[in-house]
C-alpha cells in the first residue's frame, strides 16, 4: 500500500487530531485514492462532541508527480477554515 502523508495545516481546529484521522481515511479507503482526484470527497467524524466535515479536493499537477490537495474544514454549515497544499 502507498502511503500518502499529507502535511495539513488547519489553524482553527485541532489540527493533529484532524490530520492523523484524515490520513487515515485516505489510507482505508477501499477505493484507490487516485479514483478522488478531480472530486470533492467527505470525510466526517465527531470531536469533542462537534461534528466537524472535512471537504477535500485532489488533483495531480502538471508532470503527473505531485498531488494538489485543498481541504476546507466545516462546523455544521460554517467555514472555519481552508487551505492548500502540494505535496
């Protein structure tokens, strides 16, 4: 299996928690995490009693040997963050 870590900085939520269980969806996932580029996928899960969605986007960049990823995180239907990363 490939391991893909993603190095997020998310400034308004727990960030360590919310990375480790962001990797870890990514790296359960039954289906091949090169299927979701090019598609918004959700991961959910609760924190200290807050449900909290991750929206993640992934592309491939030019050359075809890093991947983009842009995440923005919700409470409910409240934005409290997004960022982007190439890795």
């Amino acid at each position: 299996m490939v391991q893909y870590n993603l190095h997020i900085h998310l400034r308004h939520v727990n960030q360590e928690v919310h990375l480790l269980k962001i990797r870890q969806y990514l790296m359960d996932k039954s289906t091949p995490i090169e299927d979701l580029y090019g598609s918004w996928f959700k991961v959910r899960f609760s924190s200290e009693g807050e449900v909290t969605d991750f929206i993640a986007f992934l592309k491939t960049l030019e050359g075809g040997n890093r991947t983009h990823i842009s995440v923005r995180a919700y409470h409910g239907t409240r934005k409290v963050d997004e960022m982007s990363h190439s890795l």
